[in-house]
C-alpha cells in the first residue's frame, strides 16, 4: 500500500495517549512516538487559516504548560513524520533524551 493510500492516522485520532483538549478545530494529546504534547488541526491539510494556528498552538501551550511548567517547553512545527497533516509539538528540553531513554 502507497503512503497516498494509507489511512491518515492524525485524522483517526484514536486515543492511545492522555489527551488535554478536543473540540470542533483540533485536538491535543500526548504523541505516541515522542510523549511531548501535540496539536493536531481536525481537517486534513498543512495551511490552516492563520487565526486556526494562532488558535491552535494557544491550545498546545495550555497544555505543555500543564506538563511542564510555564516557559519550560518550545513550539516544534515540523511536521517530520506525517507531512500532509498539519500538526505541531511543544517540546521540553529533555525529550530527546527521554525519548532515547538516556538520564541526564
């Protein structure tokens, strides 16, 4: 089966991680490959309306600063893994070594 073939898993939104917010624009919740929060937009596509973004990285805030404190994260809008869904992170300083399973 071809990428363009495969299910988005994004628009799935299946709930296998803790999730912080979900309404009609996107949904937040922790990313299963990385464990850092994650926005998601509900349509599928890379350019949302730039009142959508602003909207949904507010969303994204509110929750890294829950998980990790005020100011203890940055915004990450690469979209690596799936490119044809917008989504962003909020990650914290440790994650990669979390992610690696390496103490610092």
């Amino acid at each position: 089966m071809s990428a363009a073939e495969r299910p988005c898993e994004l628009c799935e939104a299946a709930r296998l991680t803790k999730w912080y917010f979900d309404d009609e624009t996107c949904w937040v919740a922790d990313c299963e490959v990385c464990d850092t929060p994650m926005v998601v937009w509900r349509l599928h596509g890379t350019e949302p309306a730039d009142e959508e973004v602003a909207y949904m990285l507010a969303r994204l805030g509110e929750a890294a600063d829950s998980r990790f404190g005020d100011g203890g994260w940055s915004y990450d809008r690469v979209m690596r893994q799936i490119p044809d869904h917008f989504h962003a992170h909020a990650r914290d300083p440790d994650w990669w070594f979390r992610l690696r399973g390496i103490a610092r």
